[in-house]
C-alpha cells in the first residue's frame, strides 16, 4: 500500500445515487403501522416507503388542507 495517493484527477462515480440526509422525524403510531403495514404486502422498507410517498407528494407539489377547530 502507498503511503499517499494523488486524486486530483478524479471524477465522481456516475453510479453512486443522490445521497439521503438522516434526520429524526415523530410520526404517530398509526402512520407507521400503516407504512409498516404496506412494508410487510410489498417487501419495501417502510422507511423506503414512507419517502416515496413523500417525493411523490412534493412532485406533484401537493397542499395540506387543514382546518382549525375552534
């Protein structure tokens, strides 16, 4: 093994997907047995899940209709 190398002249891997930030995220338990629910029909992570449903939402730039109770 060298003891240094030189990559200067590298280029990024064109095969490497766009990487996902971590966060930490409360969710109530009934949207996660749904999610986990639908995991368990699919074979998708529901984590995996829980983001495509997400990222189609923000494609399709979707509103959250709420209404206050008074």
């Amino acid at each position: 093994m060298k003891t240094s190398y030189d990559f200067s002249k590298s280029v990024p891997t064109p095969y490497v997907r766009k990487a996902k930030r971590q966060i930490t995220i409360r969710l109530d338990s009934e949207a996660v047995d749904y999610f986990k629910s639908l995991s368990k029909q699919s074979g998708i992570p529901y984590q995996n899940l829980i983001n495509l449903y997400l990222r189609d939402c923000a494609n399709a730039k979707k509103r959250l209709k709420m209404a206050w109770a008074s």
